[in-house]
C-alpha cells in the first residue's frame, strides 16, 4: 500500500478506494475485516458488488470457499 505522501496530490477517498482494490489478508480474518472497515467507510457512494467483490478478492482461495 501507498503511504500518504505519495498521495499529496490526490484526493484523501482515492487514496482509501486504492488501498481497499488492493487489501489482501495477511495476518487473522478479523484484522483482515477490521481493516477492511477502515477502508471501506472512508470512501462514499460505491455500490455494495464492489465492496464484495473486493473483500472477496483479498481472501485466500481456501478462505474464500467457506465464505
């Protein structure tokens, strides 16, 4: 992910929707979701399909099959 001072010259909610296309899990499902959330009410009028389909992205394959 970018940090903020690569986004000076960008508005604040592409920087959020950037890092929300981009989020992949990591550590544990719940900082994967707590994350998730941060990003995500940070950034205003996207339909609910793509937030799904973004979190579903960032899963791994095995994880996404029991979602």
């Amino acid at each position: 992910m970018f940090s903020t001072e690569d986004w000076d010259h960008f508005d604040w909610e592409s920087y959020f929707l950037f890092n929300l296309t981009k989020l992949r899990k990591m550590g544990t499902v719940r900082g994967y979701i707590t994350t998730f959330e941060q990003l995500s009410i940070q950034t205003e009028g996207i339909i609910d399909a793509f937030y799904l389909e973004c979190f579903f992205s960032g899963l791994k394959k095995p994880i996404q099959a029991h979602v």
